[in-house]
C-alpha cells in the first residue's frame, strides 16, 4: 500500500512538472504520446510489409517483380507528393510581362529575360544556376524568354511545354498556359516540373538533337529527326529534370519536393500502365488508379482522358516509353550508382575535355529507405 501511494504521489508530481514545464492539458499530452504510438506502429507495419513483398519478390525474381517495386514506388511517392498545389504565378495572359514602374526599360526590367509571370521569372533564375552546381553541364544557358503560352489544338491538352534553341536567335522555353487558367490542371508542382524538363533541354548536349539527328530540307530548315532521336533526348531530360528537382528539395525548396515526389509516382504508374496496356489489360492499371490515387471528379476526367487516348492507342504508348518506361530506368540506374551521361564536356586543360555524368546523388538521399528498396533491383 506504501509503495503505491509513493509511486502515485511520483506520477502526480511528475505529472505536474510536465504540465509545467509544456503547459500541455493532460489531454493533449496523451494526445501526443498515442499519437506517437499509433505513426511508429504504422511506419513499422507499413515498412515490414515492404521489406517482406521486397524479400519475397527478390528470392522469387520474375517478371512480376517489377510490377511489386512500381506498385510499392507509386504509393510511397503518392503519401509523400501530397495534394495538389493551386497556384496563382501572376501570368499577364498577354506576350510579354513588366513590373509596374520599369516599362521603359523594357526587357531588362526582367534581366534580360522576356517573360509573362514573376513566378516563371523568379524560378527560371533559381533553377539554372542548379545545371552547374550539379555537374550537368559546365557552362549554363539562359532563357531569351521564360514565358506561360496557350498552345492550339489537342497540343493544349498533351503538351506540358516545349524549349526551341535555333542555331543563332532567341532560345524560348515555354510552358502550357492551361496549367494555369484551367482549374483541372492548375498545380505548382507539374508546372515546376514542366520547367525544369525544358530548362534542361536548353542546356545542349544528349539534351538536344545532335546535327546528325536533323533531317532538314533544301533551304536547310530542320524538318523532323531521325527516328529514336525524341525518345533519347526526352527520356534523358525527363531522368535529369528528376535530380535537379531532388537537389532543389534538398537545398530547401519545398514545392520541389512536392513536385519529386509527384513525378517519382508518375515515373513509376507510366511504366505501369505501359506494361497493362501492352498486356491488353489497360482497365485493371485504370482500376487500381481509381481506387488508390483518384477521387471522383479526377476519376471522371481520367476516363475522359482515356477515350480520347483509345482513338490514339499507339501515340499513347510512346509517350509512355519515352517519359516513363525509359526515363524511369535511367533513374533507377542512377539510383544504383550509374550517372546519367550528359553528351556535354569540361575542360581540363587546354584541348582535353572529359564528357559530364550526372550523379544521382540528391535522389539517392532523398529517397531513404526507400532507395535501399529499389537498390533490390539493382
Ligand atoms: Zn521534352
């Protein structure tokens, strides 16, 4: 009885010191500690779950394994990507934007770049500088213009943006203005991601065409290119936008998180949908997407997406190729240690130059324990 009574007056005392010390209710205190409790059971369940699918899917490899490690990616990245961030960047919905005051400096009242949105400006000049601080390209290349743009036709539902580099002239990077002004498709984070992929493209190398890429006519503008030149250029920026973005994560940005995340998911549902589509099974891709990642008014317009996509069955899967399937194994490689090769060069010495990788690093950090994961497939 003595003892109780002793323990009883300890607990109350200590009770007290807690409550003066944080001046927590004692609501709020177990509050903390269940909560506590309940999301270290939850990561132990959840992770015990992926280390035994990944033990499983390790000691029997077969071709079912990477559908486990997608699945697993895709759910993972999901949590962490969050919802969707509305965003208003200020596009003037005309060419050209200036901030009140400067007009009469014209295009160097927005140093030197031509643009329609602050927010456009303000990202363009924080994400260059990031080509080299990441050892992709040793001598950066700016934007003449940075701007949001409408494009004609179903390019305005397909095409995020585009970069043009002509030879001599202006080098544009643009970016779909329906991100913006349609409310289905308005997030910071595609934008964010969009602009990056076109940044990257602008800094050259396997980037871009090479000239033997370019099939061009008499008067020797570039008509098309050569085939497989699309998917080596777009699958290579699309795997280098993802590093950059995981660099800006870590250095603090945190729509660039966001924006990781939510491309790491879209990386690994395409590879996903490419293999149902190519099993003849696009429903049951579209059935897990239903009830994992969509709510109702996202599964609608899904559907919608998807009877215009069953008139263009084959344009559908190479898109899927080029910007999931295959950039997604490039990030993967990169993951495992293997850099991505940029096709650009740094001097040493006078006439010696060494062809730039680019490390995975940032992904490999920020991924954590669920880099080891994928390290599985290594
Ligand atoms: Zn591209």
């Amino acid at each position: 009885m003595k003892t109780r009574s002793r323990l009883s007056r300890i607990v109350r005392s200590g009770w007290s010191t807690l409550q003066r010390i944080g001046r927590l209710s004692p609501a709020s205190v177990i509050n903390t500690i269940a909560l506590g409790a309940w999301r270290v059971l939850r990561i132990r369940l959840s992770w015990w779950v992926v280390i035994g699918v990944a033990a499983v899917a390790v000691l029997y490899r077969g071709a079912w394994t990477p559908i486990v490690r997608d699945v697993v990616i895709a759910h993972y990245a999901h949590a962490r990507a969050g919802p969707i961030v509305p965003f208003d960047p200020g596009y003037s919905e005309s060419v050209v934007w200036t901030p009140p005051g400067a007009e009469d400096l014209g295009r160097w009242a927005t140093w030197g770049v031509e643009t329609n949105s602050p927010w456009i400006l303000r990202y363009t000049k924080l994400i260059v500088p990031y080509m080299a601080y990441e050892g992709l390209t040793s001598q950066v290349v700016y934007p003449d213009s940075s701007i949001f743009e409408p494009r004609a036709g179903t390019d305005s539902f397909l095409n995020g943006g585009y970069a043009i580099v002509p030879n001599l002239g202006r080098i544009i990077v643009s970016v779909n203005d329906r991100y913006v002004d349609d409310m289905r498709m308005n997030d910071a984070r595609s934008v964010l991601s969009v602009l990056v992929h076109e940044l990257v493209h602008i800094q050259g190398g396997d980037f871009l065409a090479r000239p033997d890429e370019e099939i061009r006519d008499t008067k020797g503008n570039v008509v098309a290119w050569r085939e497989g030149t699309s998917a080596r250029l777009e699958s290579a920026t699309e795997a280098a936008t993802q590093e950059i973005l995981a660099a800006m994560c870590n250095f603090g940005d945190k729509l660039a998180c966001r924006s990781f995340w939510m491309n790491l998911e879209d990386l690994a549902r395409g590879d996903l949908m490419y293999r149902a589509m190519k099993a003849r099974v696009p429903w049951v891709y579209e059935a897990w997407s239903n009830l994992s990642f969509r709510n109702r008014d996202q599964e609608i317009a899904s559907a919608k997406r998807m009877r215009y996509w069953n008139r263009h069955w084959f344009a559908l899967m190479e898109q899927l190729e080029k910007y999931n399937v295959r950039a997604w194994s490039q990030v993967r490689d990169g993951i495992c240690g293997q850099p991505l090769n940029t096709g650009l060069t740094q001097m040493i010495t006078p006439g010696r130059f060494f062809i730039l990788g680019l490390d995975f690093d940032d992904t490999r950090l920020l991924l954590g324990r669920s880099g080891i994961f994928l390290r599985l497939w290594c």
